[in-house]
C-alpha cells in the first residue's frame, strides 16, 4: 500500500472531522444555550461551514486518492482497518460528489431555519407557520434523492441509504410486515391486561426537576458514561452528539410531573454516547472510528434505555437510591415500578410510547416518508394523514399538531428515511441481547448487582470498537451468527408482557 498516499488521505478525512465537530458544536449550541436572536447568524454559520465541509468531501484530488488506494487494495490487506477505512471514504465519496454545493448549502440553511421554526410552531400548535419550511426541505430531499438514487431502487431507498448504509425500504417493509403481524396481538392483548391495573404511579405526584438531574447523572456514570469524556444538558428533544473523540453530548428533558421521562431519555442517549465512547478514538473521523450505522446505534439506545432500564434487575439495584434522589418514589415496590414502566398503552408521542407500540408509531412514519419522497403526498396533507394512521395502527388520534405531525424534530432537521432504523433497532437489540445472555450467563442477576460493565465490555468488544469497517447488516451478522429477524424481539415482549 502507498504509505504517503494512505497518510495524506486520513490526514484530509481528518480534517473534515475537525469541520464537523465544529458546526456539530454549532448545533449542539442552537439546541441548548444559544440566545433566541441569534439565530439568524448561526444558520449563516451552519450553511457557510456545509460548504466547506462539502467542498473538502467532494476534493478531486482526494478522490482520485482513494481510487487509487482501493485498486492497490490485495487480498492480503483487504481485511485490514486501513482497507475499511478507504472503502468506507471512497463510498461517501462517490456519493457526496454526486451532489451538487449550492443543493448542500440549501439543505443546510433550510433545516437550520426548519428547526428554529418548528420550536415555535410546535410550542403554538401552528403547523401553517412550520408549513412553508417542511416544504422546501421536502423539495430539497426529493431533490437529494433523486440524485443518489440508482438503478432498481426508489428515492426513499437512496435517503434510507445514508443512515442504514446497503438496506431499502422493500427489505424494511418485509421485516416491519413480519414483526407487525405478531406485534399487533401481543399489544392488543397487553392493552386488555392493562384496564384491571391500577393508575399510574406518577399521578398528582411531585419529582423536582433538580432531584431528576442528580440522579440521571448518577445513573449515567453507574452504567459507563464517561463524564470525562462528556456532558449531560437539556432540550427540547432529546439527542446524543459527538463533537470529537472525546467529546460526547447527551440531552434529554425533565419533567415535574414524571420520574421517567427524563431518566428515561438519559438512558437512551447514554446508550447513544456509551457507543460513540467505545469506538476507537485514534480513528476518529475515520470510518473504522465511526458507529456503523444509525439502526446500530439505536439498538445501543433502545438496548440500555429498555432492555437493561426497565428490567426487573435493574430497578432491585436502582430503587433505594431512586427513593432518596425521589422522595416520591418512598413505599413503592420494584415489581410496581417496572410494571409502570411497562405499561402497553395506546399512546400518542414516539418517544415515550411503551416498547410494544414504540414500533407502530415507526410503522406510520415510515409509510408516510415513502409517500412523501417516492409517491405525491403533499406536506399541506401530512397533519389529517397522520391522523387517520394514528387512528388506524394505534387506535387513537391527536387533537393538536404538537402532539401529532410536529412532535419529532427529524422532519424539520432534514432527517427524512431516519425513523426505520429505530425499529431495526430494536430488533438488533433483543438479537444482541440473547447473545450476549448465551455468551455472559444470566444478566438480570448482574444488573440487580449494579454490574453493567460486562455488558459494556461486550459490547465495546463485538460493536463498538468494530466501527464501521463492515456494513451494518454484515456487522450484525457476525456478531449474533444470524441475519435481521424479528423473533428475538417478539419473543422478548412475550416474555416481558404476557408470561405473568
Ligand atoms: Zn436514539
């Protein structure tokens, strides 16, 4: 291999990473502290960086680089991480330098302002104000999309493409098919069990939000988060961000009126920031330094926020320190706290849906975003639309825009073929949790113990610190022995919800 060839290559991926930290500080800043006014000027910022970022993305010469180093790739070094970082480079390079600047640019100004509008339409239940931005970044995708798009595969397919790198909607309808035709039973069931249960535990009860901070913190230093390394803040809709190798942001929101809508979002995205922590950081910006894909690192989130957050061996652990952060919690018992935090219910917000239903709410974003990208849905359309989905594949629809159309932020961001991978998601996740219990032993016993860090290590050992040097669906594949499947998954629910 071309050792300067191969040096100034990683040196030029790196400096993109340098970039991309910086405008993902811009954002992180957008959604926290940044003053109200300043708006306007960070988009500017933001749109002025995308271009440059593009510009460097999109070099011929580092092009040309990397041709060069994949055709001097021999057998010998094609399983090394230098090859898994020129294919990985290559790949975004062919498809960022499919597209043009000005389209880069566009898309970056209309989901910086999307976003700002959408706080305040979303706080106004005014969709007609958030209306006008939704469009021209529809427009902009559409446009993105068919650009990328090639032979035998849609529009949607080539967006789809750019978070769950080599999967399409067709394979995800077949899967979503299948899980959802075992799912609907044991929800409707679930929800039958539910009316003989007794109220919420949280009803008329106070959990300052102050009390909420402490213990999330503690909570996300018990199960591995580095504070070192990182930051825990707030928002208005929770995410995770990295802004360098050591530097990982988690946000989440808290409430005054529930003791796990914050904590819960805490998990979720330490699950998103154990991830990132555990790739190699020597390789930052560099695909075999990267998370392999976003259904991969939403099985990190959606394994630690459910799989491990709302087990019964968790709570045995979390209870007495929960009750002294929480006051509120005092004479509560660990069999009535996971059996509210369990609670199937028909529900109207994505994030704080019950596992079960969780993958309804997925199902009707996922129709919709294929519509919107390959079919001729209107965004004028989208709020009486999402209504009767809601209405049919949840049995319930919102009164309000806020609680309907506008609640997630990924629209609005530009993230458009992102809602699939958070079922996929949970389908690695219960994939990954049955063997990592075959490999570990029982681990439930561990969590009662506050002992997470096997699991961790397990998973820094067979995910993490792979990177993304194979495809997502390969990486899955070699860690579990067998392909995408929503058994683990279903069998997980049936055991979780129905076997008492
Ligand atoms: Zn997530």
């Amino acid at each position: 291999m071309n050792t300067d060839l191969l040096n100034s290559v990683i040196e030029h991926a790196k400096e993109i990473s340098v970039l991309s930290g910086t405008m993902a500080l811009l954002e992180w800043d957008q959604h926290t502290y940044m003053p109200e006014r300043a708006g306007e000027f960070r988009s500017q910022q933001i749109t002025w960086l995308s271009g440059l970022i593009h510009q460097r993305h999109t070099n011929p010469v580092y092009g040309e680089s990397l041709r060069e180093l994949q055709r001097g790739l021999d057998e010998q070094s094609a399983c090394s991480p230098e090859a898994a970082n020129i294919r990985g480079l290559l790949r975004d390079y062919e498809k960022n330098v499919q597209l043009p600047e000005s389209l880069v640019k566009a898309t970056a100004l209309a989901t910086s302002i999307g976003q700002q509008v959408w706080v305040e339409a979303k706080a106004k239940d005014d969709f007609a104000m958030f209306k006008p931005c939704l469009e021209e970044i529809v427009r902009l995708r559409r446009e993105e999309a068919s650009i990328l798009q090639t032979p035998g595969r849609t529009k949607y397919d080539s967006l789809i493409d750019q978070y769950e790198e080599g999967a399409d909607s067709e394979q995800i309808r077949v899967v979503f098919e299948a899980l959802r035709r075992d799912l609907v039973p044991i929800v409707r069931e679930s929800i039958a069990r539910e009316k003989a249960r007794p109220t919420k535990l949280s009803l008329g009860k106070a959990f300052p939000i102050e009390s909420q901070r402490r213990l999330s913190q503690w909570v996300a230093q018990k199960i591995g988060f580095d504070f070192e390394r990182g930051r825990l803040d707030e928002t208005e809709h929770p995410f995770c961000t990295t802004l360098g190798p050591h530097d990982h942001r988690i946000l989440t929101r808290y409430f005054e009126d529930s003791y796990s809508s914050g904590l819960y979002g805490v998990l979720h995205e330490a699950g998103h920031g154990l991830y990132e922590q555990g790739t190699p950081a020597d390789m930052h910006g560099l695909p075999a330094g990267s998370a392999a894909s976003l259904g991969v690192h939403e099985s990190q989130s959606r394994l630690w926020e459910n799989m491990v957050g709302r087990s019964v061996g968790f709570w045995k652990w979390l209870l007495p320190t929960a009750q002294t952060y929480l006051p509120a919690l005092a004479g509560l018992s660990v069999e009535q706290i996971v059996s509210d935090l369990n609670r199937v219910e028909q529900s109207l917000i994505r994030i704080e849906a019950d596992e079960a239903t969780y993958n309804l709410h997925i199902f009707v974003r996922f129709e919709i975003e294929k519509e919107l990208i390959d079919g001729d849905l209107k965004v004028s359309d989208l709020p009486e639309l999402w209504r009767s989905r809601y209405q049919e594949y949840l049995g319930i629809a919102p009164d309000t825009d806020t609680m309907g159309v506008m609640q997630d932020v990924h629209w609005s961001a530009g993230l458009i073929g992102y809602f699939p991978t958070y079922t996929l998601g949970n389908l690695y996740a219960a994939q990954l949790m049955e063997t990592a219990t075959r490999q570990l032993g029982d681990l439930d016993t561990m969590f009662a113990q506050g002992e997470f860090g096997p699991l961790l290590d397990w998973l820094k050992t067979n995910v993490h610190t792979k990177g993304r040097s194979m495809l997502p669906h390969e990486l899955m594949l070699q860690v579990n022995g067998a392909p995408l499947d929503a058994k683990p998954f279903l069998s997980y629910l049936q055991r979780k919800l129905l076997s008492k």
